[in-house]
C-alpha cells in the first residue's frame, strides 16, 4: 500500500519557521513562486530575516495552441515549474522576527499559490505522506504491510461451477 514514500525535505533546515505543502503533487510555476515570494518581502519588509527557497522551477513546460490537431511537433517553450510533492516545505525564513508576523506572512504567501499549506516551526515532526512521523508513529510502522487486509485467493472450482457453459457438452 502506498504511503507517500519518503520523510525527505519534510522539516526545516536552515530557518525557524516555514511553509508546508499539505495537497497532494502540485506543478507550481516560476511567476507563483516569485510572488509568494514578494508578498512574504512586502509583509517582513523592514525586519531583519533570511528567506530561503527549498524547491526551484527547473521543469520548462512547452504548450501548443488548442486549435492545433495532434502531431506536428512538441509546442512553443510557455513556462518554467516546479514538480512540488506531498509535504514538502517551500519556504523557510530565519530571523529575529515574531512567530504571528512570520505566520502572517506564511498565510498570505500560502494564499497566492496553488493548493492548501501548514505553518511549519523548527523541530516539528517529519512527514510521510501526510501522516506526522513521531508519537508512536515511525517510518517502519508506515512501511509494514498493513495487518487484515490479506484477501483470500478466489476458489476457481466454486465459481467454475457457478458459471455457464460456454461451448456445448
């Protein structure tokens, strides 16, 4: 059963406070970045912080006209994104800034791209999927077969008889 893989990129790493994708994958595009971006820079303008990027637009996305029929090449260059997966922090911001102005900020960036995110502190649990990692949960625990959900095999013969004859005896 799939769990959402992996725990990596989950939890801050330089800054104290941050934003967490909670959907499912998300194809976010290089302009939606920049202005989550400047709205987070509008809102801490004046304070002393460090912003830091944990995901990149590195994926080009090529587009071509709606009125155009299938084959005839791959399409004009349209814009640059990035494949986001579940849990994955965005945005993290390192300084002397208070925690409700940073939430603030976080909240209105949130607001301006795609899908739903959590405010996200320094020492919070990882993630897999989007189920929290700790207190009683562990990555092994998420990983093992889940326990009842064996189906048991068809009985060929039962359903064999069941069944009409489809070539006549």
């Amino acid at each position: 059963m799939p769990t959402g893989g992996s725990t990596r990129g989950t939890t801050l790493v330089w800054g104290d406070y941050g934003i967490r994708l909670r959907d499912h994958d998300r194809r976010i595009s290089a302009s939606q970045l920049k202005i989550a971006d400047a709205t987070i820079r509008q809102r801490l303008r004046g304070m002393k912080y460090r912003l830091y990027h944990r995901v990149c637009a590195n994926i080009g996305v090529y587009t071509s006209g709606n009125d155009q029929r299938m084959g005839k090449g791959k399409g004009s260059f349209d814009y640059w994104a990035a494949r986001v997966a579940v849990s994955k922090v965005i945005f993290e911001l390192k300084g002397e800034v208070h925690e409700q102005v940073v939430r603030d900020a976080m909240r209105l960036a949130g607001n301006k791209l795609p899908g739903n995110y959590e405010f996200v502190r320094k020492g919070d649990p990882p993630v897999m999927g989007i189920t929290k990692v700790g207190e009683g949960m562990s990555e092994d625990l998420l990983r093992r077969p889940r326990l009842g959900s064996e189906v048991p095999p068809p009985n060929l013969q039962d359903i064999a008889s069941r069944m009409p004859a489809t070539t006549p005896a």
